[in-house]
C-alpha cells in the first residue's frame, strides 16, 4: 500500500470522530419529552399505545371519513362525546399545540404540515402574541 | 372435396371479414338495445352509474342538496347579500387579500349579465340589469371540475354536494378551467400572511382550517353543518326573508323543491348540461 503511513493514522482519526458522538453520550441518559397532559379527562379515543404509535393514520381515517365518506358521527369515550376533527376533536382537550404536539415533534425531528392550514388552538395563540 | 387454392383463399377472406367485422356489429346492436331500454324507462329510477350521473329525464335516487336564491328580495333588501358573504366568509376563514386578481370568493355577487351570459336577450328591462345576483358554487349534478381534478381532491359527495379536499389538492387549477361559473378561487397568496401589518384573514375562526398557499378552495354548501341538519351558514344569515332556500332537490316534500314547483326560476348556463343545484328567481 502507497502512503500507508498518512492513510492509516488519517482512517482511525476519522472513525474516532465519527463514533466520537456515541462515545460521548453512551450511558448519560436521554430524558423522554414530557406533555402536558389534558386535566379530569383519563381517557383518549384510542388506547395510550395507539395514540402514540399511531395518531396520525388516525387522523387521516378521520380525514377521510369525514370529508369523503360522510362518517360525521361524533366518538363516544366515557360518556363524553369527540368530534372527529382536529381542531374541534383532539385540541379541545390537549389545548395547547406547543405544550403536547410539538414537544414530542422537535424531540423526534419530524414536522408534519398539519399546522399549515389547521388552526393551533386559541392558547397558543395567546402566547405567542405575549412574545 | 376438391379444394384449389382459389378456394382457400376466398373463405379465408370471408371469414377474416366476419371476425373482424362481427364484434363491432355485436357491440352496435347491444348499444341501441341498451338506447332503446334507457329511454323506455327514463322514467322509472335508474341506480345504475349512468342514473347516478343524472341523465335529464332519469328520475334521481338519493339526495341532492340545492338552493333557490330569490334575486328580488336580496334588491329589496339593501346590506342582505353583504350580511350572507360575510357569515360566509368570517366562518371559513376566506382571506382578503385586498386586489381583484388574487380574490378568493365563496359567495359574492355579479351582475345579470355575468351571471346568466345566456339569457341574453335584446333591450333587458332596466330592473334587471341594476339587480346583482348572489351566485356560488353550483354543486353540479354533473361537475366538470371533479372530472378535470388529478387528484381527486374535489369529488361529488353522496349528498350530492361537490366537496373539496384541501389535503389533497396539488394546486394544478385544472378545475378552474373546467368550472364555467368562476366559483373557483386559487391562493396565489399565502392567507396567513399579512400586507402592510394587516392580516389577510381578520378574525381567524378557530373551529375551521385555513388554507396555504397553492390551494383552490370554493363554497363547500357547508357539508359539514348540513350533515347536523343545520342550514348553510348564508341560508341562516338570511333568517326569514326566505331570500334562500336550501334543501334536498330529491325529496319532493322538501321546501326547496315546493319553491320551485311553484315559482319561475333560471339555471346559469344550463345549456352546458352541467345541471346546476342553484336556482334564481328574478
């Protein structure tokens, strides 16, 4: 091999810098995001798991239900009644966007474009004009 | 048998003829049947895809939401259609971006002769040409923008109602082409947004989404409140002046279909065959 001398020592700097992040937090622990959660309501429409796994093929059935079958009818979880809707389904009882959605959002670096034309609820709203 | 190849030949020829010739003679015979049966029974329902269609004597099954808009009593009553476009407009969070070419309207009003082009006849008495006419989405029984859609986006819900699905609209304008009544409107803006510190959209409703930029959007005949069995929001703005009524065309007990049993009403341009669901008195 030609220049072994440069190209060893240069592939073990680079592999050290590489791994150098998972050395680096390897054993410190991460903090999992903390929600904000609704008060007085225990359950959700679905089971903790689902939700988290998979809330959002949850709302695109709702999507298409609603907007393309005409399944309007309202989800009954303990006697009280969800409307199928984002805005006026899941936001009336986690009423703040950036205290459950987007903790959860930025900690796994997705951005879903929901917020584009979907309406953050009024206390958020709130806040940000505080700012 | 003697066989020479003369022979050979002819019914060769012969029965290439019939093979090709057959199926088509076969398909035209099954048409003019299927003609012939169809407008035997115009008359009788006809659930089939054709009927759903809404051919122009096919009885119709289901329901199909419409309106009848009394012209007069919105030029008798000054600050009426203002006071329906903006329940209209305030709910569904429509944007004003403040010049005519970006406008995004759901519900506005035109002059007689944009509205019926049609019905253009020489010397119009001069009560007609000052009235303006309320004028929205027609929900056509036979939209030529669900047609023209790629997407899918807009779509002919079972009500009869011509809906959009804003998630899926990819902003290709197709269906503003196809939509000969302009009820169409395209963001070439984004609503959020804001001129000289004024937001687009004053008062954001926070029970309805608004758009993004590159979206077309038009009245929907608030599907969603009908679903509940309330009246479209414009409908309500109107209170008892009945200057709009809105029902189910099908159902002939309904007050919509009383109204116009009853009174003397133009489509626009029903000659396109696109079967409007809006009917004006004038």
């Amino acid at each position: 091999m030609y220049d072994a001398g440069k190209i060893i020592p240069g592939l073990i700097i680079f592999v050290g810098l590489m791994l150098f992040a998972i050395f680096n937090n390897a054993g410190s622990k991460v903090e999992a995001p903390k929600l904000e959660k609704p008060v007085g309501v225990k359950e959700c429409v679905k089971p903790v798991k689902y939700m988290k796994e998979s809330h959002m093929e949850l709302l695109n059935v709702w999507r298409d239900e609603v907007i393309r079958e005409g399944k309007r009818e309202m989800i009954e979880v303990e006697g009280k009644l969800y409307e199928k809707s984002l805005q006026n389904g899941c936001m009336r009882c986690h009423t703040s966007k950036k205290k459950f959605c987007d903790v959860c959002h930025e900690f796994a670096s997705v951005y879903p474009y929901c917020w584009d034309c979907h309406v953050a609820p009024q206390a958020d709203m709130a806040l940000q004009e505080a700012k | 048998m003697d066989s020479s190849r003369r022979k050979f030949l002819k019914i060769a020829g012969i029965s290439a003829v019939a093979g090709i010739g057959a199926p088509s003679a076969l398909n035209m015979l099954m048409k003019s049947d299927v003609q012939a049966s169809s407008a035997g029974g115009a008359h009788g329902a006809q659930p089939d895809a054709h009927g759903a269609q809404g051919g122009h004597g096919a009885a119709p099954a289901g329901k199909r939401y419409g309106m009848v808009i009394d012209a007069v009593k919105f030029h008798e009553t000054p600050g009426l259609a203002q006071k329906c476009i903006d329940a209209c407009h305030s709910y569904y969070n429509v944007p004003d971006f403040g010049n005519k070419k970006d406008e995004i309207k759901w519900l506005w009003q035109e002059p007689f002769m944009n509205a019926f082009p049609d019905e253009s006849h020489y010397k119009k008495d001069d009560g007609l040409l000052s009235m303006k006419f309320m004028v929205l989405c027609n929900h056509c029984d036979n939209p030529p923008c669900v047609r023209a859609c790629p997407t899918k986006a807009t779509f002919k819900s079972a009500e009869g109602i011509v809906m959009m699905d804003f998630h899926r609209c990819i902003g290709c304008r197709f269906c503003m082409a196809a939509c000969p009544y302009g009820a169409r409107s395209f963001n070439w803006r984004d609503p959020r947004g804001t001129m000289d510190g004024v937001p687009f959209i004053k008062k954001v409703n926070p029970e309805f989404p608004t758009r993004m930029r590159g979206v077309v959007e038009k009245c929907s005949f608030c599907a969603l409140r009908v679903t509940k069995g309330q009246m479209p929001l414009c409908v309500e703005a109107t209170g008892d002046s009945k200057a709009m009524v809105f029902g189910d065309l099908n159902d002939p007990n309904s007050e919509v279909s009383q109204v116009l049993k009853a009174r003397f009403t133009i489509q626009r341009k029903p000659s396109l065959g696109t079967m409007p669901s809006v009917f004006y008195i004038i």
